[in-house]
C-alpha cells in the first residue's frame, strides 16, 4: 500500500483549496462555468509549467496517459478547446492572488537565509524582461514595425532572491510608466538601471525615507554641495553630495544626493552611482548596484526552466495567465531549493521534478536525497491460509 501521493499532488497541497476558492469567487473566475473548473484549469497549467509542456496538446495528452494518477489531484485530463477557452476568457487576476497567496506562506523561509551585505534594510531590485511575440498571431501586442512583445516588469528581493512583484505591460510602455506602481517601503534599499530614472520618483522615495541606487547618467545638471574624503589608492574615486539645478528637475527632487565614482579595475571602466542613502560606504553602494545583477539571472533562469517564451494561447489574457502561472512556479522551485539540504541549481531542481512528477515519494525526503533509494515500506504480515485436513 502506498504511503505517499505524487510529487506534484505534494506541490498542489501549497494551494488549500478552501482559499482558492475564495479567490476564484473574490475574482468571479467561475461565472457561467460548465463544468470545468478554475481548480482544473490551474492543475493543468501548473502542469505546463513543471512539465514543460510546449502545446495544448501536450497538456492535455500529458495529463490523459496520467488518467489513473489524477483523481487524487481532483480533476480530469480537460479537452484542448475547452482549456483553450478557459484561458483567454477567465480572468488572469485569480493567478495573481494566487502567487501573493503562496509568497506570504514562502516568506518567511527566505527571510531565514545567509545575508551578503551586513546592514539591516532590505534590498530590493527592479528591472524589466521583453518577452518577443510573433505580430501575426498576437496583432494587440504590437512592439516594433514587425515586431510584438509585452515586458514583465519585475521586483527581486534579495532575502531568498524571490520574486517580490510584478507587472506584466504592453510592450511599448516605458519603464518610468511603471516604476510608481510598485510599493517602496521606508528604510528599504532599491537598485534599478537608467531606464527607470525619473526625478519626481527620486523625490518620492526620498519624501518617503525609501533608499535607492541607480547609475547616473553623463548628462545629469547638478551642482557639488560638498564632498567626502576617500581613501586613498581604493577604487572609490570620489564621493560627492550634489543637488540638481535645472528648473524642472531641481522641482521634482530638491532633496540633497549623493553620487559616488569608483572604477572598475577589471572592466577598466569607471561607474557613477546616484543615490539618497548618506550612511553608506561608496564601496557598499558600488557592491549594490553590482548586486543588481541577479535579477537579470533570474530574468534568464525564468526564461530557460519555465514556459514563457512560447505560449499556449493567444489572446492577452491567455499570455498573461500563462506568464503568472510561470511565476508561481518559480516560487514552488525557490521554495524547494531553499529548504533543501542537497544544494541543488535550479536548472537541476527543474529538470529532475519535470521527471518525477508522478512519482509517489514523499516531497521533502526526494528533495533532500534525489538519488537516493525509496524506503522499503514492510506491509505487515501476509494472512496464511487455513489448513483444514
């Protein structure tokens, strides 16, 4: 007798079904629903996702040789028009609150994990991902002159390197556009690159006491208040307290910044980096914005181990719902990686839990020892037959 249910009806048990529900009924997903359900819809994406399923067709043939291994998972193999429809009609918001849902219950692992800078504030990072579509099968998400694409703007937090928020736009929408959308918290740190610089956001977060790090660009109208004394032979170059003085933005950001210089011994290059935070080392604030680059790694390891460069459907709200399907199961992979003790990469979690996902093991033990053998579970004694002569 088995003991265990499946690796991925393990996974499933992250969503209780009484709050996803209450969600779909909070989304009114379900309205003038036959039949399938947003429970089934949900089951079959994730199944997209984990098991990289590149069409319809492989879902749904993916789930029906699976038949006799889903009625613990509580659904059935659905049809190909009939997922096809639930996932350009049904409202993609539900998978939102979905991965908010899962990310409060994953928090608090990651908020456990080793620091690598010793201050106390939590460091965020902020970038965006273009995410090319073909223009003739998805004419709304016009990009270029024969070019479509949306962008998946993206806050990391650092702690557990976890998707923080996110914001899937037309591709044509700028990132200063998006950039006020997302929620700045008093005494965080946030890194971004030059395509979110706008000044009345700088002014916002310095209002707020939010700290940020960016690169400055070669053009910026500033005027040198004071400067700081740097050690000497170090990479910092200079460090300097400057105002902006040109007649709009000296408006949008009067507040008093800091731009720190320091050159790259190794690239040969030299950077200025343009912040609000005053207590900082310039070396810190260098080591920041070097930081920023998991982002970008995590940009890559999304695109390579999940199903967001091709999709299965394609009206805007099929893409979105498959983009926010990805992200969730991104958070089912950082969550494992975290809590496990095998040290495993996530190309690797990924690729091995695609092969296993029905496979009757118990989660956290395959986690922590993937190649190990399953334990031997004794049945108990074997009833002997009656010997009646």
């Amino acid at each position: 007798m088995r003991k265990y249910s499946s690796l991925f009806s393990q996974l499933l048990a992250f969503f209780p079904r009484t709050e996803f529900e209450s969600m779909v009924k909070a989304h009114q997903a379900q309205r003038c629903a036959k039949g399938f359900t947003c429970w089934q819809q949900f089951v079959s994406m994730l199944f997209c996702q984990l098991a990289r399923a590149c069409t319809l067709s492989e879902i749904t043939n993916g789930l029906a040789t699976c038949e006799g291994k889903l009625r613990h998972l509580g659904i059935a193999a659905p049809k190909k028009s009939t997922l096809s429809y639930a996932n350009g009609h049904r409202p993609w918001e539900l998978y939102q609150s979905v991965f908010f849902s899962l990310l409060s219950r994953t928090r608090s692992l990651a908020n456990c994990s080793k620091r690598k800078f010793r201050f106390k504030a939590k460091l965020y990072s902020i970038d965006m991902t273009v995410i090319d579509l073909c223009l003739s099968m998805y004419p709304w998400a016009h990009f270029r002159r024969a070019k479509g694409a949306v962008k998946l703007h993206l806050r990391l937090d650092h702690d557990g390197y976890l998707p923080d928020f996110a914001i899937v736009t037309h591709g044509k929408t700028h990132e200063t556009k998006v950039a006020p959308q997302f929620p700045f918290h008093p005494g965080s740190i946030t890194v971004f690159d030059k395509g979110y610089i706008d000044f009345a956001l700088f002014g916002r977060l310095c209002e707020m006491e939010a700290f940020f790090v960016t690169r400055a660009k070669a053009n910026f109208d500033y005027a040198v208040v004071s400067e700081r004394k740097v050690a000497p032979n170090s990479a910092v170059r200079c460090d300097q307290m400057v105002r902006f003085q040109g007649p709009l933005t000296s408006k949008k950001c009067p507040h008093l910044l800091r731009i720190v210089t320091f050159y790259d011994e190794q690239g040969k290059r030299e950077f200025k980096f343009l912040t609000n935070n005053h207590s900082l080392a310039p070396s810190t604030i260098a080591a920041i914005y070097k930081e920023r680059w998991a982002i970008e790694a995590f940009f890559r390891a999304l695109k390579q181990n999940l199903k967001i460069k091709t999709f299965v459907g394609t009206t805007a709200t099929a893409v979105k719902t498959q983009i926010w399907t990805a992200l969730i199961s991104m958070l089912l992979l950082k969550y494992l990686q975290l809590k496990s003790t095998f040290g495993w990469s996530l190309s690797n979690l990924s690729a091995l839990l695609r092969f296993n996902l029905f496979t009757y093991r118990d989660l956290w033990a395959w986690v922590d020892k993937p190649y190990g053998t399953p334990p031997f579970h004794d049945p108990g004694p074997i009833q002997t037959s009656l010997n009646l002569a």
